[in-house]
C-alpha cells in the first residue's frame, strides 16, 4: 500500500490506439502474480473489464482507472501508456498538500496489503495524523529557522 | 542500553518520531514519506507495551529502508489483523525481524526448544526474543529464504 505514480492529463491522449498498454497490463498482473479478479477488487471494477483492457479490444480506462491501475502496480502512467520503457514512477517530490492528501486516501482505499481494507474512520483518522505531522514539521521548521 | 532504546535512537535519527492517539485501536503504527522526510507515528494505545513499541519502531523502519524513493504512508497494524501482507509489509517485516534477532542466535534457540519439544515454538520465540510472533514468523521465512533454515 503505497503512494506512487503521478501524470498529466495530457497523458490519456496516448492510449488511444496504442498497443502497448494491454500487453503492458497483462505483464504486469503476471509479474505480480494476481489475477484479473483480484486486479479488479483493487480497482473498483468488473473483472470482464479487467480483461477488455488486457484483450485491448474494446475497452480502454478513463483517467481515474488509469492513475488507479499506476499506483496498484507502482508503475509510471508513462510505461503503462507505452511512452516509456522505465516503469520507474516519477519521485513525486514537493507534492502539494491536497495533492498528498488525495494520494493517501487513494492508496489506503485499496484492499490490497491487508486483511481487512481500511474503514472510512480509518482513513480519516490517518489523514487527520498526517496533516498534524505536516504543520508539526512546519512549525518546527520555521522555529529552528528564526532562531 | 536496551534493544528498545537502541532502535528508538535509530528510528529518531533517521525519521521524526510522534505519539499520536489514533482513534482506531487497530493501528499500532504508521510510516509515511514526504519529500524524502520519513515520519513514523506511533499509538498511544502501545505506550506502556515495550514489546510492542519496539517491533512496530523496527516494522516502521523496515518500510524506510525497504521502499523506493517517492512519498508513501504505510500503516502497521496490529498482530490480530496482520493476515494475507502484501509484499511490502512482508519486506518491512523482515527487515524489522533482521534487525532485532540475530540468525545464529534465533537457530540455536530454536533447536534447542525443538529438542525440548516444545509446542508452541512461536509463542516461545517470541517470549525469549521480546518480540512479537509476526515477527518471529518473518524471521524463520527470513531464513528460510537464506536457505538456513
């Protein structure tokens, strides 16, 4: 369970009529040794999905899914769109708040990892500790500057 | 200086060290990155548990040095519903188990509860090392792995 894996929406354009992304899904899933109803409980969705995206037939994922399949897979949307080889994700340094904070609770929304997935409380209150060490950290940071 | 204050040093080193009272009484701990910063937050709920204290620290920890670079937020949970980790726990885990027993060690004692033939091998470990069974459990997969076992 972890947070990965940032793009632009400009990158979505890139999936129409590229090859690369079903075979790319398909490895995947394979390298990490889950099947397509187990990809699809991570993803919200149906595992007939799962498997139109892997046949590249018919169905392609919308940017949500897309950013859903990058981090489930701790790829770069990049390397799942075919514009790369590197499957790297970018290092997501200076992140804004919201954006980090939208981040957690997408990846600890996922059932993968654990026995039982987080409760909304849960990820609440994960949340709610991760802000208060953020202004911590901050406050602090100003302190030992002014000093 | 005890193992517990030895790995509290090393964790305060390395990452920023919080109490926190999380209201759920399921989450020991939890790692997060930011911008290369590690933070570990630990529950109040374990404050007055040494054991406890000591293998999430290491668990924790065991996420700082086993994951990539980029920004991360890794709950650990307690032992009750640690069932079916993922990989990266599983990593975490082991390094945590690596950290606080010693190979040699942890296979002497081992065989000498199986010559005592001992029941709950385990929970015996665990006593004797002063840790939890998990991580008892990843230390035996540890040296499984290691073929040393």
């Amino acid at each position: 369970m972890f947070l990965t894996a940032t793009h632009s929406a400009i990158l979505i354009v890139g999936i129409g009529g590229s090859l690369m992304f079903p075979e790319r899904l398909k490895s995947l899933r394979n390298q990490k040794g889950v099947t397509q109803d187990e990809v699809a409980n991570a993803l919200g969705v149906s595992r007939a999905t799962v498997a139109g995206y892997e046949s590249g037939k018919k169905r392609e994922p919308d940017y949500e899914t897309l950013r859903k399949i990058a981090d489930y897979f701790s790829v770069s949307t990049d390397y799942l769109l075919g514009r790369t080889d590197d499957p790297t994700p970018p290092s997501d340094e200076h992140l804004t708040p919201e954006e980090y904070d939208r981040r957690v609770v997408a990846a600890l929304s996922r059932s993968d990892g654990y026995g039982e997935p987080l409760t909304k409380e849960e990820i609440d209150d994960i949340l709610k500790y991760i802000r208060w060490t953020r202004e911590k950290h901050r406050m602090e940071k100003e302190k030992k500057r002014d000093s | 200086m005890t193992q517990l204050e030895r790995i509290w040093a090393f964790a305060d080193k390395h990452c920023i060290v919080n109490w926190y009272d999380f209201s759920s009484s399921r989450i020991n701990g939890i790692y997060h990155r930011v911008d290369g910063q590690g933070f570990i937050g630990l529950s109040n709920t374990i404050s007055n548990r040494p054991t406890l204290i000591k293998c999430t620290l290491a668990e924790e920890l065991g996420h700082h040095y086993t994951l990539q670079s980029g920004n991360y937020v890794m709950p650990c949970f307690s032992y009750a519903d640690q069932c079916g980790l993922g990989r990266c726990e599983k990593r975490a885990l082991r390094w945590a188990a690596d950290y606080l027993i010693d190979d040699y060690e942890f296979i002497h004692v081992g065989q000498a509860l199986a010559k005592q033939e001992c029941l709950d091998e385990i929970t015996a470990l665990a006593s004797i090392f002063d840790v939890t069974p998990m991580i008892v459990q990843a230390k035996m997969e540890a040296l499984e792995t290691r073929g040393m076992l």
